[in-house]
C-alpha cells in the first residue's frame, strides 16, 4: 500500500493498483445479490414469467455447481462448493496483487472474484445458489437457468482464454 495525497493506493510490484479491480468485483457482487434479493422477494420458487419467446425470469435453487452437477448430492456438496468458492477467492486476490497491472487478465480475474464471492454468499445464507435467468428454444430445449455471478464467472472465464490466447500470439 502507498499513499498518494489523500488516496491511498493498493499496489503491486510493478505500480498497477488493485482498487479498481476490486471495485469491479465488488460492483458484480453487489448487482448479483441486488437481484437475487428481487427474485427472492417477489417469485416463490418454481415461479417463471416469461420475457420473450426464448428467455423468461424464473426461481430455481442450485444445490450443485454449473449445471446443477452433484444438486442430488445429500449436502455435502454445499461445503465443497462453499470451500472451492473461498479458496478460489484468496488464489484470485493473489493473482490481483501480482499483476494488477495487466488489464485483460485483472478484468476477467475481478468478473469472477465478483461472481464467486456471490455464489459464496447464497451458499453460506441459503444452502443453494438462486438462478433466475433461462433461455429456451420454442419451449422445449431448456439452458439450465443462471444468474450474475454465473454470467460474470463466464465472461471472466472467457477472458483468461483471451488474454492467454494474446499472450502466446505476442510470445511468437
């Protein structure tokens, strides 16, 4: 840490700041539990209202990972998934710190800090995740619904594929 003025600075080694990656997952996390707190507050669970002819806004609970795999588990997968999310968080905060400085890698690190963190949270307060987003085909072929942390952790996942693919294209 550094002072700078009255700004005080979170730096790496080689001068990046971490406060504004911090700020975006911090931004994610609050947008992801603002609206799981809408749909807790308003839909029952199972309820669904349809947005268009291929998405509606539904009330799923997630008792597993990325498309519901180990849901059926008899709880046990709660603490695991909760322990992955909080081990994930420190290794992401560590990656921050060493290289803050590197735009794309921090922006995709930040989206999924910030969509762990949220899926974290409704694990420890719930015992499943609140999914609320699904996409449909002529209402017969289902994506298993998801919600902002999900979104983000896919954005994020999609930008460590990008920064690496940059990185090796520079390397040559």
């Amino acid at each position: 840490m550094a002072a700078r003025g009255n700004t005080l600075m979170l730096r790496d080694g080689t001068g990046g700041s971490l406060l504004p990656w911090l700020a975006l997952a911090l931004i994610i996390l609050i947008v992801d539990q603002f609206t799981k707190i809408l749909i807790l507050g308003y839909y029952k669970f199972g309820d669904s209202t349809t947005i268009t002819s291929f998405f509606n806004i539904v009330r799923a609970h997630n008792t597993g990972a990325a498309f519901s795999l180990l849901a059926a588990a008899s709880g046990w997968q709660r603490w695991l998934f909760t322990a992955i999310g909080v081990a994930a968080t420190l290794f992401i905060l560590y990656l921050l710190k060493k290289h803050a400085g590197q735009k794309l890698f921090c922006f995709a690190l930040a989206c999924i800090l910030g969509g762990a963190i949220g899926n974290v949270i409704d694990r420890l307060l719930h015992g499943y995740v609140v999914d609320f987003l699904q996409f449909h085909w002529q209402n017969r072929w289902y994506f298993p619904a998801f919600n902002v942390a999900d979104t983000a952790i896919t954005i994020g996942a999609a930008g460590l594929i990008l920064d690496e693919l940059l990185r090796v294209r520079r390397s040559r």
